[in-house]
C-alpha cells in the first residue's frame, strides 16, 4: 500500500510541474504578444521631410531623417538621423541642428542623441558650430539646452564646457560650467 501511495504522489507531482511549466509557458506568450503590440508603431516613413508653419504662414522648422517611427498611444516620435533647420522669430538666418536619433514628444520638445551637431548658415556668425552628446530642443521657443560636455567652434577659437543653453530668437548663449579656450590666429 506504502508503494502504491508513493507512486500516486509521484504521479500527482510529475503532473503538477506538468501544469506549472504550461501555465508558465503560456503567460510568458502572453506578456510577449502585450509588449509588441503597444510598441508597434503607427506608421514609420523613410526619407521624411516635413515643413512646419506658424499662424502667419512662416517657417518656423524643417524635419529631414532618414527614418521617423510615430507611435499615437504614447504620443512619441522617433527619428533616425534626423536634421532640423530652426528658423528664428525675427527672421534671421537660420540654425542648423542634426544626431544620429531623435525623439519628439507630444509637448513640441525634441531630444537629440548621438554626435549631435548645431550649426549656423551664418558665415559671419562669432559661433560656427556645437557639438555635443544629447540636447535637448524645445520648438515652441527654439531654445536648446544640454548638461553634458560641449564644444563649441567659432571664428578663431574653440570652447569646451559643459551645460549649454542657446535661445535660436535672440543669438544668446550660455555655458554653464566653462572648461577651456583654445584662440587660434585667424588668416587672412
């Protein structure tokens, strides 16, 4: 009888861990199938370029990437080595800025990562370039800010600092934290 009892608990746990591997199988399906679905996007475009117009019919951005994946639930849209021209309010030239991704939020404000480069189109501009590893944009305003490292290349001179915020409208800059500058003998 002991026999026959131990054979039946035996039964009853192989079926048991039976069951539990199944069950266990079965969600982990499941929670697989939820997380693709809500990540999928809406849409996705190759070799965008999207115009962007205020009230009066101005330009006031242009968007080029290579990629752009738009997702409506989370109101998300990621660009694959995306270029904006950023157009000043007072209609002055404008500012170049471009990464190898970016992601725009529902709140017009765009997060650049990866070789991130601003640059002006203004050959006489004091600033040429900045570069950067992340900055962050906010369209309505044109105001970029960042914390990380930053360098910044002029007309005859390099800067290296750190937190960076740059009004687009009003040509003003602010390093937070300045490193070094490197004055180089302009030639003419």
């Amino acid at each position: 009888m002991t026999r026959l009892y131990s054979l039946a608990f035996f039964a009853l746990l192989l079926a048991g861990i039976a069951y539990g591997l199944v069950e266990w199988l079965q969600s982990k399906e499941q929670i697989t199938e939820s997380v693709d679905t809500e990540l999928t996007p809406d849409f996705i475009a190759e070799s965008l370029k999207s115009n962007t117009f205020n009230n009066k019919g101005g330009l006031t951005h242009i968007i080029d990437a290579q990629r752009m994946e738009h997702y409506s639930d989370i109101e998300v849209t990621h660009f694959e080595f995306p270029s904006l021209t950023l157009y000043p309010k007072n209609k002055d030239v404008p500012w170049k800025i471009s990464s190898k991704e970016g992601t725009l939020f529902k709140n017009n404000r765009v997060s650049l990562k990866n070789r991130v480069k601003l640059e002006t189109t203004d050959p006489d501009s004091l600033i040429q370039e900045i570069h950067g590893k992340s900055i962050e944009l906010d369209l309505n305003t044109n105001i970029l800010s960042s914390e990380q490292a930053i360098v910044v290349l002029g007309n005859g001179f390099t800067m290296y600092g750190s937190g960076l915020i740059v009004n687009i409208n009003t040509k003003q800059m602010t390093l937070t934290e300045h490193v070094q500058t490197i004055y180089k003998k302009i030639k003419k």
